[in-house]
C-alpha cells in the first residue's frame, strides 16, 4: 500500500512538472502566431531603420561634395596659379556656393527634376513647393526629398566652379558671376534633366537614349570641360602666355586641395546610388582603383616623355581618374575600374602636354584636359564595361537572367547611347556657353583690363592680397 501511493504522488509529480516549467519559465511557451498589427509594426520599424542609415548616409555624402568645392577645388585651383591671383580664383569658386544655392532653391531644383519635357523640368517645385521631407520615389525613395534636393545642389555647385580654372587669371569677378550664373540654369539644369530627370531624354527609365551616368560624368564633366574650352577660346590667352612663365605659385596647396577632393569624391560617386548598399561599396571601389591608377597612368607617361615624375603630374592624373570614372563608378567591376583609371592618366596627359600645345589654346589649369577629356572618355569606356553583375539597370528576362547592360556583356549598343548623350552633352555645352559669353561681353565685357591682369585679379577685383610679406 505504502509503494502504490508513492507511485501515485510520483505519477502527479510527472503530470504537473511541464506545467511548473511554463510557469516557472514562461518564454519557453510556444507564442502565439503574429497578428498583422505586429507584423505591419515590425515593417514599420525596418523601414525607419533603412530610411535613418540612408539618410544619414546621402547627408554625409553630401557635406563630402560640398568639400569638394571649398576648400578642395579652391586650395587645388588656388596653388596653381600666380600668386597675385589666389584670392581671385579662391573667390570664384566661393562665390558659386553661395550664388547656386539661391538659384537652385528658386528655380534651378524645378529645371532639374521636375516634370516637363524631355529637355527641361517645369517650375512645379519653384521656390522649393512640394520639396518636403517625405521620400519622392523617382528619387530615392528610403530619403526625403529634401535631402535629395541639397544632395544634388552640390553637384549644381561644384560644376560652374570647375569652369573658372579655363578662364583663371583674367575674367572680371562681376562678369564671372553673372555668366556662372545663368550657365547653370540654361546648361546644366537642362543636362541634369534629360540625364536623370524624370521623363528626361537619356534617362534610364524611359528615356529615347538611355545613358548611364551614375555620378555626373555627361551631367558634370562633359559639360563643364567643354564649356572651359569654349570659355578659353572665347576670352583669349593671358597676356604674355605663353612666353612668359607662368608656373604655379604654391603646390603645396594644390596638393592640400586634390588630396580634399579625392577625399569628397567618396560622396560625389558613393553617394549616388541614394542609399547605405552594396551598390554604394561598389562605387566607392570603383573611384579609389581609378583614382590611384589615373595618378600612376600620368606620372608613367610624363616621367617616360619627360625624364621626372611630378607631383602636379600625381595629383593631375589622380583628378583625371576620378573624373573619367565618375560616370562608370556604380556600372562597373573593380578591374575595369583600374583600367578606365590608367586609360584617363595617359589620355588627358596627352591632352595636356600635346594637344593643347599643338593647338596653343589658353585652358589655364586644364579644365578641359581632364574634365572634358576625362568625362568624354567616361561615357564610353561606361558602355564598355559596364556590368549587369553590379548594377543590372534593364532587369531580368523570362529566364531571371540580367539582361546586358554593357558592350563586354553583349550590349554593344549602350555604346551607341553613351556616344549620343557625350554628344548631346558637347553640343548644349557649347552652343549655350557661346551664346551666354556674348551676351555678358556685350553687356558687361568679361576681360579684365591689360593693366588689372598685370596687377592681379586679387588687388584689381576685390582689393585684397593672398599674402602679405610686410605684415
């Protein structure tokens, strides 16, 4: 008797034991399915967290552009002028990141990226209307509008500024201002449209000549490279050029200013796939391979021309590589990336040293060399290299295979289309530069007199000077 009630209590004891467990331990318990409330919540809460990293991601990028304008550009254009000249050219690409901001707000966002025609964005979003804080989905739909919207201010910023190293030394600060200032809304808004506007002729998503330009290689330097030409034919050379020296007064602060936009170039071409993903990593590869291979490109073929490696040569090559990769930099695989960077150090070394030359134009500080060689390169070498493995731009056929996106991969018409928006880009550029340097000559006259060049744009411009040695 007394073995079969400890058999029993035994029996109870198994019995209650999984139910003391749960008590005791009550996560062990199987939870109950998901409602769609928690399931719709939890979404929620991955979408915050997707938009706050990409967000900060194109925010910080976009500072990085922004650098690249001032101190960048304005140490590296700087130090390669005379000294009684510094200020004047530092004060040129300083005043477009004051001017461009205000136009861009007024009107220059709505020429852009709002809705028109194939050819120009309509004044839907002048004085910023409708640009909020809520994501646009054909811009970037993980960010606000309005971080889209300063991301590619920078941009608008930085290419006016790149002219200014074409006509450096001898343009009048108002007249620069003024022509600057009207290039940007009738050449560059209207590029920047038909590139990656919605409904834009060489867009991607639509467009008759989808054009891959993934950073502002046909947007920024084709345009801008161009326009420096023009710009440099149209005013003339420098008084005593080029018989007289007329060698860069600090490389030091050249050196500064090309390792400051190495640095932002990060932003400029990382920045641009509008979020914190792999296609941003991509890019970023991308732009350091290139940038070391278009210094080492350059500095072989003047050091086999010439006899010496030169430090303006490395950081002139390292510029040249990123801006010929610019377009490519979220198309590309790394090795081609390496490729398209020693192809511009070499090409736009010749541009520099032979052809300007031989033609004898006065591009001061080779804008047109290395942006509007390096951006025409860029454009096709894209259409070569271009792969669907890193960006696969057409989709997928019925198979789920990427369609080819570039010539290697068996779409050697992208070629084509790079070759039409390059055009495209070098036409505008030059019809609408020419026509807005006549009208402020006209106007305004864009020349400083003999006795101001000789003085220098410093004390003749703004009544200043670079350095004072007597202080």
């Amino acid at each position: 008797m007394y073995k079969l009630k400890i058999k029993l209590l035994l029996l109870l004891f198994l019995i209650a034991l999984p139910a003391t467990a749960l008590a005791v331990a009550p996560d062990l318990r199987p939870s109950p399915p998901a409602t769609q409330a928690q399931v719709a919540a939890l979404q929620q809460e991955i979408a915050h967290a997707q938009t706050a990293g990409d967000n900060a991601w194109v925010l910080v990028s976009a500072a990085l552009v922004l650098l690249m304008t001032a101190p960048g550009l304005t140490l590296f254009y700087g130090g390669l002028v005379r000294r009684k000249n510094i200020l004047g050219t530092m004060m040129q690409s300083f005043a477009m990141m004051g001017l461009i901001t205000v136009l861009w707000a007024l009107v220059g966002y709505s020429l852009a990226f709002g809705r028109g025609t194939p050819f120009i964005g309509g004044l839907e979003h002048a004085f910023l209307r409708g640009v909020g804080l809520a994501p646009n989905s054909n811009y970037g739909g993980t960010i606000p509008e309005q971080t889209f919207m300063v991301y590619q201010l920078m941009f608008a910023i930085i290419t006016p500024a790149l002219i200014t190293g074409a006509f450096a030394e001898r343009m009048k600060f108002s007249s620069m201002a003024v022509f600057l200032s009207a290039w940007s809304l009738l050449v560059y808004c209207p590029m920047a449209h038909m590139v990656w506007g919605v409904g834009g002729l060489l867009n991607t998503n639509g467009g008759a000549w989808p054009v891959f330009d993934f950073a502002g290689g046909t947007v920024v330097h084709i345009t801008s490279g161009v326009a420096a030409l023009v710009t440099a034919l149209y005013l003339g050379k420098r008084v005593g050029y080029p018989e007289t020296k007329m060698a860069p007064h600090a490389l030091v602060l050249s050196f500064i200013g090309a390792g400051l936009l190495w640095f932002g170039w990060f932003g400029f071409n990382a920045g641009s796939a509008l979020s914190a993903g792999p296609l941003a990593t991509s890019a970023f590869v991308n732009t350091q391979f290139a940038a070391a291979a278009g210094g080492i490109g350059w500095v072989v073929a003047e050091w086999l021309q010439n006899g010496k490696p030169t430090a303006l040569g490395a950081i002139s090559g390292a510029v040249a590589g990123l801006a010929t990769i610019t377009q490519a930099s979220g198309y590309v695989q790394p090795m081609a990336a390496l490729a398209i960077g020693v192809i511009a150090g070499v090409v736009c070394s010749l541009m520099v040293f032979k052809v300007k030359k031989y033609f004898g134009y006065d591009d001061s500080l080779d804008a047109f060399g290395v942006h509007g060689m390096g951006g025409t390169m860029g454009a096709l070498l894209t259409g070569l290299f271009a792969s669907s493995g890193i960006n696969a731009v057409f989709g997928v056929d019925a198979s789920g295979h990427a369609l080819a996106t570039g010539a290697i991969g068996g779409n050697w018409r992208q070629v084509g289309n790079q070759a039409m928006g390059a055009a495209i880009g070098w036409a505008l550029s030059i019809v609408g530069t020419l026509a807005l340097l006549f009208v402020v000559d006209k106007l305004m006259g864009l020349r400083v007199s003999p006795a101001d060049e000789a003085e220098g744009l410093d004390l003749s411009q703004h009544g200043e000077e670079g350095y004072d040695f007597n202080g």
